[in-house]
C-alpha cells in the first residue's frame, strides 16, 4: 500500500457518497486499487487490498451502516444496529470467505462457475459446523438464504 489507510469511516463516506445507489464489490475495490496501489507497489498488493477491503465491509454489514446482497453494496439511509450479529469468524473462515469473494468478483485462481459454488459451499458449509446459522452464513456471504440452503443440498 502506497498511500493512506483503508479505514471503515474512508469506506462508509464512498459508498454513501459516491455510490449511493449501490455498487458492484469489484468496482469499489477499483476504486481504491487507484487510490492506492502505485506501480510500485510490492507484488500483490492488490490482494491485501482486497484482503481489507472485504473485511471492513463486512464489520459495516455487522454494524448495519450497508447491505451486501450478490456482490453489489449499498449503504443504508438509517445506521441501525444489527439485530443478530454473527459471531466473528476465525482465522480458517475469514480465509474461506476471502475466497469464496475473490471468486465471486472473477479474481484469483479458475475463476469458473463451479468453483464458485465449490468456494461457496466450503465457506458455508464450515460457518455451519462452527456455529452459525444458515441465515448468518448467507448474510456474510452475501447470498440470500435461499440460496445457500440449495447449494448445500445439492453437494
């Protein structure tokens, strides 16, 4: 990271002020890719970024400030609190969701249709056996319940 900071104050301003529709997680991760990464940038500095990047929006979701919902982000008009925050998730799920959402905005290794719903059920199916709930593991997936209940009953 060449310049500044990724702070969830910085995050929340963005998207309330620059995308107040919504917008797509890769492109907001674009949007600061610019901002921040300089050509010379270490090697995979982008993919700490994102790394960041995905974290601090799911600490916004958890604290209901945005919504995340198929890969696209909008803020909330109200800051309310959400009513059952998940527990936080340990060092082998947050790994599992980084590439659950890597996968889902097109990066990283195979980026096909199966090993999306490969990256998805693993992250969902390991959020399960530790103690979420299938609604709390679709919501910080960012997939409505419906669906993360087909894609475990199809595996």
């Amino acid at each position: 990271m060449a310049v500044g900071r990724l702070s969830m104050a910085w995050i929340h301003a963005v998207v309330s002020e620059v995308y107040p529709d919504g917008v797509v997680r890769r492109a907001l991760l674009d949007h600061f890719a610019v901002l921040l990464v300089s050509r010379k940038s270490s090697k995979g500095a982008k993919g700490r970024l994102a790394r960041r990047l995905y974290r601090t929006l799911l600490k916004l979701q958890r604290r209901g400030l945005i919504t995340l919902e198929e890969g696209v982000v909008r803020p909330l008009a109200s800051a309310r609190k959400a009513d059952a925050t998940p527990p936080e998730l340990g060092p082998a799920l947050d790994r599992l969701l980084f590439k659950a959402l890597l996968a889902e905005d097109g990066q990283g290794d195979g980026h096909t249709p199966a090993n999306l719903r490969m990256a998805r059920w693993d992250f969902l199916s390991r959020a399960i056996e530790s103690g979420l709930t299938v609604a709390q593991a679709a919501s910080t997936l960012g997939i409505k319940v419906i669906q993360a209940a087909d894609l475990l009953e199809k595996r």
